[in-house]
C-alpha cells in the first residue's frame, strides 16, 4: 500500500494511513514496517459467501492529508 500511494515509511506513519472494513471483523491489517497489506484474520469462504459464486470482501484505506 505504501508503495502505492508513493509514500515512503515515515510519510506512511505521519499521514495515519489505516484501513476501514465493512462488518465488525476486520480480516486485511497494514503492517506498520513494510507498509503491506495483509491478513489479519483467517478468511473463511465457505462462512463468509456460502451460496454466493462470487466472494468479495472490501476495505478502504483512509490516508489523513492531502495527496
């Protein structure tokens, strides 16, 4: 994400770069080091769309500031 929006490290921390997901489990974390997107939580398919063909999860990413 961090190479993404073209933001080195310290840019990435000083914005408050954070992700917003819907729902109450938040299953995608930003790791503060490298500035990747990742799983925080297992991801259950099968759980989560059970008839749906098509499973989606979204997230947003929030970055404080102007770009």
């Amino acid at each position: 994400v961090a190479k993404d929006l073209a933001l080195d490290l310290p840019a990435f921390h000083d914005r408050g770069v954070r992700l917003v997901s819907e729902g109450r489990t938040q299953y995608f974390s930003l790791q503060g080091k490298t500035g990747h997107l990742v799983t925080a939580e297992r991801i259950d398919r099968e759980q989560l769309c059970r008839l749906v063909e098509q499973c989606v999860l979204r997230c947003e990413v929030i970055v404080e500031g102007e770009m």
